[in-house]
C-alpha cells in the first residue's frame, strides 16, 4: 500500500475504511464527496482511532490491488449486467 489506490500517487495517507483501500489526499476529496454511504474516508495522521494496530494489520493483508480488484470486478459485472438489460429491450 505504497501507492493511493486511484491515482497511484506515492504514500497515501488517506483510508477508505468500508472499501479497505488507501488513497492520496486528492483522491479522498473525491471519495468524501461520494459520501459516508459510498466511502467512509478517515486520515491516517488525524484520526487516532484509525491507526489502531489491529486496522493497520487489516489493510497491509488486503492491499489495494486485492481491493480494487474486488471492487472493479463488481463494477465489471453490473456493467455486463446493464448491457444485457440494454439488448433484452
């Protein structure tokens, strides 16, 4: 998790905490924006509570590439799933 999971921009300091990944500060703007439901979005610096060692632990196993993997095949399937609501009609 060297990277922001979005942009790639080294050493994010900003996390997701309901999709797992770390992002750059650029990056969690556009994620706070999205809204708590979306993207609950917390610094790493500035939230004590996120720092925990037991969060830390959880998203060093996963990683942002495991995550976004997650993520975009669920966003790769919903686009199939619209496409062949698309051609039904």
């Amino acid at each position: 998790n060297d990277k922001c999971a979005d942009c790639s921009a080294p050493e994010p300091d900003w996390v997701s905490l309901n999709l797992g990944v770390l992002v750059c500060i650029e990056c969690s703007s556009v994620h706070h924006n999205l809204g708590v439901h979306i993207s609950k979005v917390r610094s790493l610096t500035l939230d004590v509570k996120v720092c925990e060692p037991s969060v830390i632990s959880l998203f060093q196993s996963l990683g942002n590439t495991f995550a976004n993997s997650v993520w975009e095949e669920l966003l790769q399937s919903r686009i199939a799933f619209q496409i062949d609501l698309t051609l039904a009609l």
